[in-house]
C-alpha cells in the first residue's frame, strides 16, 4: 500500500475532542501543519482549542471544521475533499461512551458501549468514503492518506500486550467494547485499497485530562510493534497524541519504519 506522498502535509481528523486525538490536532495546528476536522458539534471544539491557549486566528487560519456525523458517508467525504485534495495523512480516535450494565448471560462482560459497533462502522463509513472520492475523481487516488488510528493493547494478533495483572479486566470485563476495536482492526489492516498505508495505535489503559498539557513526558514513553509489544498498565491521553504527531506526522521527525505497524504505548 505504500506509494507517494505529497510534500505539504495535511491532516483530517475524526474524533477530534476526545483526549488523544484532541492533543494530535493541537500539536499539528501548532507546527503550522494545515487539519480538517469533523465532529458533530464545532462550538465544542473551538472551545476545546481556545481554552488550552490556542490562538483564535491561527486556529481560523489552519483549521477547517466540518459539522457532521463521522458514520455519514458523505459527511466523511465532505471532509476529506474540504480542501480540493485528499489530506496526506487521516487521524481517527472515535470510540463510544463506556458504562457498567450486568448481562445475565454473560456476567463478567460488564463494559458495554452506547453503540457497541460504532469503530466498526466508523471504519468501514471511512473505507467506502474514499473507495466512492477514487471513483469519483480517480486522479486522487494517486494520492492516497496515510491512516492512522486509535485501538487498544489486548487485542493483539501477535504475543501477549497485557501484563499479567490486568489481563482479567482487559479479556473479562472489557470483552464488549474490545470485539468493537477487532472488528475496526480488521477493516483498517485488510488490503481494502483506500489508504497509502495505515498504522494502528495500541496504547494501554489511558488517564488524562483532555488537555494537551496533561502529561508525564515523550521520554518516558515506551513504544512497540505487534511483534514485540511495550508492555505497561497507562499512558496519558495527552502523550499518546503527542507521540502520533512527533512519529508520524511531523515532517523533520516521522518515522516511516512505522507505516504498516501496530504500535503499542506505555508510560
């Protein structure tokens, strides 16, 4: 799936107010780096950005907002076309809204979601999005984003990314909205010809405040591929964000070893 990519870099981003994502468009608007983002409410956003600093002209400046649902097909293409070409790179973090509800049937699954499918369909909304802008203007499809998103260690295809003490919680308690985060696995690593690469974020149990300034610090984050995971109990929101921009988005330092892997973090 690797191709070319173009010079300017360009970011979209779906889930742009939850905590990790938020901090990857802060750092990315910051650097200059010009974002589209389509969330459901843009007064949140801008809100969001204001409050932790951000200046109102730059955010006018080098971000774009899209109001919108991220499973609407053409709220999604919208977004990436918002620009007259596709971003170089697409930021996704969309996830439910957790709680605790007891199912009889199955007693220690205690984790359920508002939307117990909504990364799947998220994923294949964001798939069949560029599958129909490729039929539509083929000449972009010589310009395909690389893709990347947000799962979970516990998931892995590879050895064991959970230490020992959290493995209950993980494989247990947080069976329900992990399939979800499989499922949206599954569509982003198939062959499905939409991106020019993808890379899967897998860090452990987060904590944090949504503020880009909530963290312990790049230095002490641990990274690893699926093959050899990090292994570790959490890692701030904030620093996981951070980290995505300063390996994968930020033209002096990205690392393009890192295309294709399943990355994942600890602190």
């Amino acid at each position: 799936m690797i191709g070319k990519m173009p010079q300017s870099t360009t970011v979209a981003f779906f889930g742009a107010t939850g905590g990790v994502t938020n901090a990857n468009l802060i750092h990315t608007l910051l650097a200059g780096y010009k974002a589209t983002a389509l969330v459901r409410t843009p007064a949140k956003l801008i809100k969001q950005l204001t409050e932790q600093g951000l200046d109102e002209v730059l955010v006018a400046k080098n971000l774009t907002i899209i109001e919108g649902n991220a499973l609407d097909v053409a709220a999604v293409k919208g977004t990436l076309t918002a620009r007259d070409d596709l971003p170089t790179h697409i930021v996704t973090g969309l996830g439910g809204s957790p709680s605790l509800q007891f199912d009889p049937c199955h007693p220690l699954h205690i984790a359920k979601l508002d939307n117990n499918n909504i990364c799947e369909t998220a994923a294949k909304t964001l798939v069949t999005a560029l599958r129909e802008i490729y039929v539509e203007k083929p000449h972009l499809a010589e310009r395909k984003p690389l893709l990347m998103f947000v799962s979970t260690t516990g998931i892995s295809r590879g050895p064991e990314d959970v230490p020992f003490g959290m493995r209950f919680m993980y494989h247990q308690m947080l069976a329900v909205p992990h399939a979800d985060k499989r499922k949206m696995e599954n569509v982003y690593r198939a062959d499905n010809g939409a991106f020019r690469n993808v890379t899967g974020i897998r860090p452990t149990l987060l904590t944090g405040a949504v503020e880009y300034t909530d963290v312990v610090g790049l230095e002490k984050v641990s990274s690893g591929t699926e093959a050899k995971p990090a292994r570790g109990f959490s890692i701030k929101r904030a620093d996981v964000g951070h980290w995505v921009f300063e390996n994968l988005i930020n033209e002096e330092k990205r690392r393009p070893e890192l295309e294709g892997e399943m990355v994942s973090l600890t602190s």
